[in-house]
C-alpha cells in the first residue's frame, strides 16, 4: 500500500498509470459527501468507480512526546477530520487554531516536524510513523463514524446481474421546471432503489449543478438499461461512474481509520 499527500495526488497517480487502484473517501456518516473527490471525479479525471469500502472511522489526536494536551497551540488535519471533531475541539481545546491539511497524514508529518505544541487529528497509525504520542485515543463526536471509500481505476469491473449490485452515475439537468423530478420518476417507476443523491456545483455558472446518484442495481440489468436509456435523453451528459458489490458495513469489525 502506498500513501499520498493529497486526494487529487491518488487520482493522479490511478490516471497516469502509477497505481492500479486507488482508495478515496467519497461520503462520512456525520459530515457527509467529500466534495473534492467529487468534483474529480465530474471534471479532471475520467476514472472508474470499482469497489467500496465502508469502514468505522477513529480520529486521534496525536503531538510530539512531551506536549500536553493543556498546551497544545494549533490543531492540523483534513478538514473532514477537523469537521469530524468539531465539538471535541470546542470543549476541550477551546480558541485553539485550527489549520486544514491536504490529508490526515500530511498532518501528522507537519506536526511532527515542527518544534511547536501543535497537534494532528488523524490515524493512531500515523502516531507511529510519524513518532507522535497519542493525547486522546478517540476525539470524533459521532462514536457510530463512519467513512464511505471508493476503489477507483481506469476500467470498469463488471457485477452480475442477480448480485448484489450498487450503481453511481453523474448527469446535469436543462434548466427547466420538474427536469430533477423527470429524471427521479424513471428510477422510480421501474422501483430501482436510490441509495444517495448530491448535488455540486458544476463550476459554470451560479445555478448550474451536477448530481451524483447511487442506486442498488447492475447497470447490465434489462430495467436499468431501460432507465439510464430514458435518464440520457433527459439530461445533460450522464456518465456511469460503475457497478461494483455492496458492502455491508455491519460485518466489518472495528478499525482506527484509512488516511485521507
């Protein structure tokens, strides 16, 4: 396993050919979509999505030896992992600066190299790496965090149509009354289940926005051909991002987390 800096540099890597695969934090049960990898996915890169991880997620707090808690000045980390944490650092660290990172690992790396009483919100693997000790072993809000990852490559794996299948596409809509809702109507009445929907700006014009949707079937099934069909004539280029396994979060066991 290789770690980046940076999201946009593991997106880098899988376009140019460095990495086979990838892993990216698309969605956190208590913050929501990651609208980076987002927007990525809509814009520089053409990439698939192959697979997804759903994993518990644990923020440490973590500084070089000797520095407490009491005494810590500045607070470095993604800032999913700061938003993650938002009321720990309100009651415990109040009027501290916080100061956002391009990933927990970075993080841990600065606070590392810096001869201040800074602090990094991120992996208790990273306290390892990086020499840090670990002021508090769980500082997310939410004890139930959970991080939605996924597995992006240049191609398309396929899933069997009768499996257990999820779906994510990209389309943008005409500027028109009920276009969202014409477009909704052809999962609906063909009771494909939609699993999520995001919008995000598509950096055009004020007003102008893509949606990202997810829906628990094949993109090989008869009815979901017929859908996507009916969906492409409604929008503005759709783009299927992949069919992939569902994961059940439930059956994964408790981890620390995955570097973002």
């Amino acid at each position: 396993m290789i770690e980046c800096s940076s999201i946009e540099a593991v997106f880098s890597g899988v376009h140019n050919g460095a990495f086979d695969e990838g892993v990216v934090p698309v969605e956190n049960s208590t913050e929501g979509a990651v609208g980076v990898v987002l927007d990525l996915m809509a814009s520089r890169f053409d990439l698939a999505v192959r697979g997804e991880v759903i994993l518990p997620v644990h923020q440490c707090l973590m500084a070089r030896p000797g520095v407490k808690l009491e005494k810590v000045e500045r607070v470095i980390s993604h800032p999913q992992a700061l938003a993650q944490c938002r009321e720990f650092l309100s009651r415990h660290l109040p009027g501290v600066a916080q100061e956002e990172s391009p990933s927990t690992a970075a993080a841990a790396s600065r606070v590392a190299a810096s001869s201040r009483p800074w602090a990094a919100l991120g992996c208790a693997r990273s306290a390892g790496e990086y020499g840090l000790d670990i002021l508090v072993p769980v500082a997310n809000d939410c004890p139930g965090n959970v991080t939605r990852f996924w597995i992006i490559g240049k191609e398309q794996l396929a899933c069997r149509v009768g499996s257990s299948c999820k779906t994510s596409i990209i389309f943008g809509v005409h500027d028109r009354p009920g276009a969202l809702y014409a477009i909704l109507r052809e999962f609906a009445r063909r009771r494909i289940n939609l699993t999520r929907i995001e919008s995000r700006p598509a950096k055009k014009r004020l007003g102008d926005y893509l949606f990202f949707v997810d829906f628990t079937a094949s993109q090989d099934d008869p009815e979901v051909r017929k859908a996507l069909e009916r969906v492409a004539a409604k929008t503005v280029n759709l783009k299927v991002l992949g069919s992939y396994p569902v994961i059940d979060h439930t059956a994964n066991g408790p981890v620390n987390c995955l570097e973002v």
